[in-house]
C-alpha cells in the first residue's frame, strides 16, 4: 500500500490512502461490502447510484469549479472501488 493516513470515525482508526477522497467510514464499508460475500447485483447498483449522484453534481451548475472538481472526484474514487469488489 502506497502512502496512507490515519481516519477515525465511531468503530475505531482505519489507514485510508493519503490521496483518497472519502475517509474511514466509506472504508469500513467498503471492506465489510467485500468480505460480506454480497452477490454482484448490489456492487453493481451502488455503482450505479454513484454515476447518477456525479451525474446530478455536473448537471447542477450552482457549485463552484473547485467544489465540483472534489465531488466528482470522490464519486470517481468511490466507483473505482465499489468496482473492484468480488463479482
């Protein structure tokens, strides 16, 4: 694992990759996902419902350039991983 830093949130401290854009409890979530054993189906509509969420963020032209730029960003990270989780 490349560099990383120390989150906290209710269930304890996690290392979340230093460049990432979410932090400890979008995580915990995604490790409890994969190692749930959930079937394919709910990776792919989480994946799905971020693509709309970042969609609804560009679509809406109230956010400043930089704001948006972090948004989709973390949408983009986030799909990145929901998109390797176990098929």
């Amino acid at each position: 694992m490349g560099r990383t830093r120390r989150e906290v949130d209710s269930l304890g401290e996690m290392e979340v990759p230093s460049e990432a854009q979410y932090g400890a409890t979008t995580l915990q979530a995604f490790n409890d996902l994969s190692t749930s054993g959930i079937s394919s189906h709910l990776s792919q509509r989480i994946h799905a419902l971020f693509m709309a969420k970042k969609a609804a963020v560009l679509a809406n032209a109230v956010f400043q350039s930089a704001k948006l730029t972090q948004i989709t960003t973390a949408y983009d990270d986030i799909c990145t991983v929901v998109t390797a989780l176990p098929r």
